[in-house]
C-alpha cells in the first residue's frame, strides 16, 4: 500500500503479496492504478515511467499501457502496427482508495473492501522486480575468461608506467616496459589494437572485430573519455545496438529523434557475431558485432560520400561495473579534404552525450546481465539486432560450457 496522498502522475513502486508494483495517477486527480515493476519488452523498471495522454509510458522505447494495462501503442511499429498479445500488464485483481491509503489485491478476495485500520498501517516495502526466470550472461559468466578484454586506451600507459584495471571481478597491473605489455598477475595474453590495451585472461576464442577505417587514410579518430556503466555489459551493448530508443532516450541529441517506426533489418549470423544492414533515403547503416562487446556501427552518406564509424568497446569490470571505449571515425568523402579538428571535436561532443543518456537509462535499469531466454523479454521486429545479440552471446556461453565439461 501507498499512502493516497502520496501518489499523483509520478509512478511510486509499492509492494504487494510479496509482488513488486507501481501506482500512478494517469491523469491529474484521476483513480489510482497500479501496474507490474517492469515493462515486458525489455525489463525497464516502470518507477521511472511517465504519464502521456492518459497513458504509463515506458522511457525506454515508448510503450504505453491503459489503466488496465492493455497495451495500446509500439512506436516502432507504426501507427497500424498491434502490440502482439503478451505486450499487456498483468494488473492486479483490485485497487482501492480507502482510508488515506492505496490498497491493492494482487489475486481475487471475498473481502469486499479493505478494513479501517486500527493503527497506522505498516506499508509492505517495495521488493526489487526480481530476475528474468531463463539464462542469464552477467559480467562474470566463466566463458568471459576466453576472449579478449579492452582494459585501458594504450595511451594511459606510457613508457616505464603501469596501471591497475578490474576484469572480471579481478585486479590485474599492467605495465610497459623494454620487453613490452606485462600483466601482473600472468594472463594469456596481453596486446594492443587500435589504440586500445587487451588482456585476455584464459586462452581466447572470440572472432576479432575488424575495423577497415583504422588503416584508411580518409578517416581521422577522436576518441571519446574511457566512461563507466552502473551495470554490466550485456544490457548496454544491447541499448547500443537498438534504435527504437531514439526517440524516448535520446529526444534532443539524436538526429533520428523523430523516426519513431523503424524498419526491419536484415541480419546475418557470421562466426562470432553477425552483420546487419539497412537504408534510409539518405545514408546506408551497416552494423557490425562480435561476441563478446565489441560493436562498429558506420553511416554511410549516399549525398556526400561522407562516412561515420562508431566503434564501442566494452570492459566487464565487475557484476555491476562496465567501463566503456568510443572511438568516432570520420571521412568527408572521397576527393575531400580530411575533417578538421573542430568537426572531429564536435562529433566526439555529440557521441559523449549521446553516451551519457544511455548511461543514466543504464543505472535505472537494475539489470544484473542481458536475459537469454527468448520468452522472457518480448520481441518486436525492430528487435532483431536484439535478438541476434543474445543468441551471439548464448552460442559464446554455450562454447564456453562445453569447454568445461569436456
């Protein structure tokens, strides 16, 4: 229960028969309702949901839900798009205003209204929306000791110096010197690659991403401050590939902002990851993983020749701790001049606070690691990058599984 007064358009999260849940006002004044802890597309606890129209709107990708929890509205499927069957909220049986209090019934009772307390009612806490019930890859699952791990950008270890990085839950020093990378304690391997530090701690078997702009003569690099993630990995490449969230995440930064309906997008599963492709009127998308968090997003412009590569790195510190490397690559296009700093400077500014959005999504998202069932998360079409993400990550798992037992 929720004290009455305590609850307007600003969802509060209230537990129940041991349930988590929010109430809310969808309109000012208006009944209370009460809604489940989590939206069903991808797990966004609703307490930081909004009021629109009349309507609980999920920050993350737009989703709206009626008081009955009927959901009424999938951006990115269009406006004749339906939200497919399992979109709506299990809502509970019975919500009741008496008192000064908000009393809720998760199930049926033959009690036909809630009794007049004789003291002050003792609200239930609000439990924490619990885990997804299948599969779920964190930042410390095993089969993460076989791959290789960005630690550091190469330039914050310089020559005689060392550095201290987490991986894993785990401390390793890294030190330059006359013979080279050293990393205390051993690991596999350590290397440099595209202006990054690696470590792998066990014997790798990822697929390296390959970065073609790296040795092209057209692209000039800004890299953007090493930044860190209140949460693990997997959710956040997930939010990197997706472009649904666009507009609800990125309303004033993105130039996508207005497309709410996205397109279905092709996507073939390669060793280690796979590639997907897309087109607009106006530049050609190409996106690029491989498993475990590495990401190349470029735009290509059909007008100008232009190019912008993206390409994101990700370091599984600890269960609750990623830190992230973003590397803008830019070309102005064949036969002109190379960017100069101000337009590489502007561009690293708009990637740092697109960044810092999905970042601030990140903490609110009480993940412990990216859900690999296919049931408990629901999938639309503009999911697909999603979906081939997760069986990426579930066929790494798997590898790494069977390497145990064998």
């Amino acid at each position: 229960m929720a004290r009455a007064a305590e609850v307007g358009t600003t969802p509060v999260p209230v537990g129940a028969g041991g349930r988590a849940y929010v109430v809310v006002r969808l309109r000012p004044g208006a009944e209370v309702s009460a809604f489940p802890a989590r939206c069903p597309h991808r797990l966004v606890p609703l307490a930081a949901a909004s009021v629109v129209e009349g309507r609980l709107q999920c920050p993350y990708h737009g989703w709206r839900f009626d008081a009955e929890g009927r959901c009424v509205d999938v951006p990115s499927l269009g406006p004749d798009g339906t939200a497919p069957p399992r979109a709506d909220l299990p809502v509970p049986w019975a919500v009741e205003e008496r008192h000064g209090w908000v009393w809720l019934a998760p199930e049926r009772t033959d009690v036909a209204t809630p009794p007049a307390p004789a003291a002050e009612p003792v609200p239930e806490p609000a439990p924490a929306p619990g885990p997804p019930p299948g599969p779920v890859f964190g930042n410390l699952d095993p089969s993460l000791e076989h791959a290789w791990h960005p630690v550091a950008l190469s330039r914050e270890l310089r020559p005689g110096g060392w550095l201290q990085v987490r991986l894993l839950g785990r401390t390793w020093s890294l030190s330059r010197g006359s013979d080279g990378l050293v990393a205390d304690p051993p690991a596999w391997g350590v290397r440099e690659r595209f202006g990054v530090v690696w470590l792998a701690p066990a014997e790798p078997r990822d697929v390296p991403l390959e970065l073609p702009e790296d040795g092209d003569r057209r692209f000039v690099r800004g890299w953007l401050p090493p930044a860190r993630s209140a949460g693990p990995a997997g959710p956040l490449a997930d939010t990197l590939l997706d472009v649904a969230h666009l507009p609800f995440v990125h309303g004033s930064t993105s130039d996508a902002a207005h497309e709410l309906e996205v397109p279905a997008r092709d996507v073939t599963p390669e060793p280690g990851g796979f590639t997907s492709s897309g087109s607009t009127t106006h530049r050609r998308v190409t996106v690029v993983h491989r498993a475990p968090f590495q990401l190349r997003v470029r735009l290509d412009h059909r007008d100008t020749g232009a190019a912008t590569t993206i390409l994101s790195l990700l370091q599984p510190e600890d269960a609750d701790s990623t830190r992230v490397y973003t590397c803008v690559l830019l070309s102005a296009g064949p036969g002109r001049p190379l960017p100069g700093p101000d337009e590489v400077a502007a561009a690293v500014a708009a990637a740092e606070r697109v960044l810092a959005e999905d970042l601030d999504l990140q903490a609110r998202m009480a993940s412990t690691g990216l859900p690999l069932g296919m049931r408990d998360e629901l999938h639309v079409r503009s999911d697909r990058l999603g979906v081939a993400l997760r069986r990426a990550l579930a066929d790494f798992a798997g590898a790494g599984a069977h390497d145990q037992v064998t």
